[in-house]
C-alpha cells in the first residue's frame, strides 16, 4: 500500500489549487505525525482514515474541514493525542478502540458525524469538542475514563450506548428524540442524568444511575427499564403510552415512584425488588396487553382506571394489602384480567410471578403459574432477562 504522504502529493499534483480535495479509493494508514502533516493541504478528504498501531507520534490532523470516511485508531499502547483542528464534519465513524495511553481527543470544530465508537480508553478524561457536537446517528462510549459528556449535545439520534465509565458523574444533553434505544448502565453509581427535551423514545434502559430526569418524555414506542439504581424518586410526569415492556427493578432506595399520565403498556409491566417502596399509584393507567406483576413491600396499590390485563396477574406484598386485592378481583371475576391471577399480602418474601409465596404463618398461598401474555408478548422473567444483560 502506498504511503499516505504519496497519495496526498499525487491528489495535489492532479488540484490547480492550493487546497484540494483529496479522495484515498481505499482505507489509508497513518504511519506516523508526518503523514498526518501531509494532509494539511487536503480541505476534504473522501476515504477511511486509519492510525497505524506502532505508531509512538502523536497525531494532528490540521487542514481537513471535511472527511467523508471513518478516523480509525485501534490497538495502540503509545499515542497520547489525537487532533483535527479544523475538522468541522465527520461523515463516518470515529472508532477509537483499547488505546491504553490517549489522554486528548481534540477536535475543536466539530459539530456533526455519523458514529462515535470508543471503547477501552482507561486514562481519556475529557472530551475535546468544544464547539459542541449536534449532530450524530449513534454514540457509544465504554470503558473510559470520562467525567461528563460535555461536547456531545446531540438533539437526536439512533442508538445511544453510554457504559461501565466509572468516573462519570454527569450525562446531560439536549436530545429529543431516540429511535432505536438509549442505554445508560454500570457508570458511576452516583451519576446524574438530565434529559430535559427528550419526547419521544424506542428504548431507554437506566441501570446504576443516581438520578434520571426525564420532565418531557411522552411517549415510548419500545420499553423502559428502571434497574438497579440509586436514587430515591423517579418520575415521568408526562409519559402517556408504553409501547412495550415497563420494568422497575431492584432499586432500593427509590420510595417515590410517580407515572400521573400514563393510560396504556402494551405489553407487561414490572415492579419487584424495590425494598423501600411502599405506595403504588398509577392513577391513569387502563389497560395491559401483557403481564401485571407487582411485588414487594407495598402497603398501596392502586390503579383506579385499570380495566384490562390481557396477560397473567402477580400481586404479592409483606404488607397487608386487602384493600387492593379486593378492587382486582372483581376484575378478575369479570375477565378484566384474562390470565392467571395471583393477590397475596402479608408473605414472607414476596416475589415475582412463577413463584410459591410462603405467608406469615408458614402455610403457603396458591402460585400463579408464569406469566405469559396472550398477545405473545415477553413472558416477565424473558422480560427481566433482556433488562439485566
């Protein structure tokens, strides 16, 4: 393959003028700071950039405005920067990948790219976009050493991945819209989530996180998954519709769990393993198309509006909690709720569906048999799978 610096001069030779645009017909490799020299004189370049794995230089891309291509850096224990002070548009993926030395990304103009692929950079503390990248299809950031997402303000994307980036404390963009999923997991315990303008969504998974703002959210065409976290009250003041599954588990300290406007999960719906929480009110909820399966230490449950549970029902308490079984029997009574049904307070450890409650006392209540919804939605323990990968 020919050397970066050859296919730049020949590119040039072929331009009358000072600035050309410089198309490689394949990916080039970046040997080291000279070939990155080489490109200055290149305005746009068309074609996939790559960094070469020995290289020990650090790299400068200074002159390119536009790449209509991937920037690859993978496999490199000795570059420490990496930098495109002119770049304005990445038409491409940046793959930044098991960079064990990189403490710079910085690329000052930049402001729209496809992909934002980076994994495994341990000592990459902060993200050098000053002007504030707005747009982009997809982003996954893993295993850095990030401390906030400062420099991606994305208004909408494809896929958001942002995981297992233990020194996070802060994600907030101004994103409105996701189409395929949002997952933001196993960061910093104590990181804070602020998603002010975020409407509409497919998918959005929150686990490990300390908070999670979510004021605009109003409709989920997917699931939403409230695992494992930190903080004590969540609401979604303005969600109305699930498309899917809605799962809230294992969060410990949340004692305040508030959905005022929602009217509709079309599949199932979870909440189990939330030790601190005991009133449950979804006041405008009316119909399941799958499962209900609440369990806990529930004293209040209440779903004033509900008419119809397609799938099974699972309601089990420490507490007493006649009050609420006798408002979902009568459902039950009139094939409200088509499934097998399940109400039981005052258990030893109560669980979710599938299981054989043990009341105070020692006796052991009836089991619902698992759930599985008649609409062949996920059963809620395929549900709870799917969440917990």
């Amino acid at each position: 393959m020919p050397s970066i610096s050859r296919i730049v001069l020949s590119a040039l030779a072929a331009a009358s003028v000072a600035v050309a645009d410089c198309t490689f017909s394949a990916t080039s490799t970046i040997q080291n700071a000279g070939d990155a020299t080489a490109l200055a004189s290149c305005s746009t370049v068309s074609g996939s950039i790559a960094i070469a794995t020995g290289t020990t230089d650090d790299i400068a891309l200074s002159g390119v405005k536009v790449l209509n291509g991937n920037l690859i850096a993978n496999t490199n224990n000795n570059m420490k920067r990496i930098s495109a002070s002119d770049l304005e548009q990445l038409n491409g993926e940046m793959n930044l990948k098991e960079l064990t030395r990189l403490v710079a990304v910085d690329f000052p103009k930049l402001k729209k790219i496809d992909s934002i692929k980076w994994e495994s950079l341990p000592n990459l503390q902060t993200i050098g976009f000053t002007a504030s990248v707005e747009s982009a299809k997809k982003v996954d950031i893993q295993n850095t050493a990030v401390r906030s997402l400062e420099g991606i303000n994305i208004q909408q994307a494809q896929t958001v991945k942002i995981a297992n980036n233990q020194y996070i404390n802060q994600i907030s963009m101004q994103l409105g819209n996701v189409s395929t999923a949002l997952d933001f997991s196993d960061n910093n315990k104590a990181v804070k989530v602020e998603l002010p303008n975020l409407i509409w969504a497919a998918n959005l998974t929150f686990r490990f996180c300390g908070s999670v703002s979510l004021p605009s959210l109003a409709k989920l065409n997917g699931s939403l998954g409230l695992i494992n976290n930190g903080f004590e009250t969540f609401s979604a003041p303005n969600l109305t519709e699930v498309g899917e599954a809605l799962a809230v588990v294992g969060n410990e300290q949340l004692n305040n769990l508030t959905f005022p406007l929602l009217k509709k999960i079309t599949d199932n719906l979870q909440i189990a393993n939330n030790s601190k929480l005991t009133d449950i009110e979804i006041d405008s909820l009316e119909s399941i198309g799958g499962a209900f399966d609440i369990s806990g230490n529930m004293t209040t449950v209440e779903t004033p509006k509900l008419n119809n549970v397609k799938g099974a029902f699972n309601l089990q308490s420490s507490e007493n909690i006649t009050e609420a079984c006798n408002f979902y029997q009568p459902l039950k009574d009139k094939k409200l709720i088509l499934g097998k049904y399940l109400c039981k307070g005052k258990l030893v450890d109560p669980s979710v569906a599938g299981t054989t409650p043990k009341e105070q006392g020692g006796s052991k209540a009836s089991a619902a048999s698992t759930l599985s919804a008649t609409n062949g939605a996920l059963g809620l323990a395929a549900m709870a799978a799917v969440f917990l990968l």
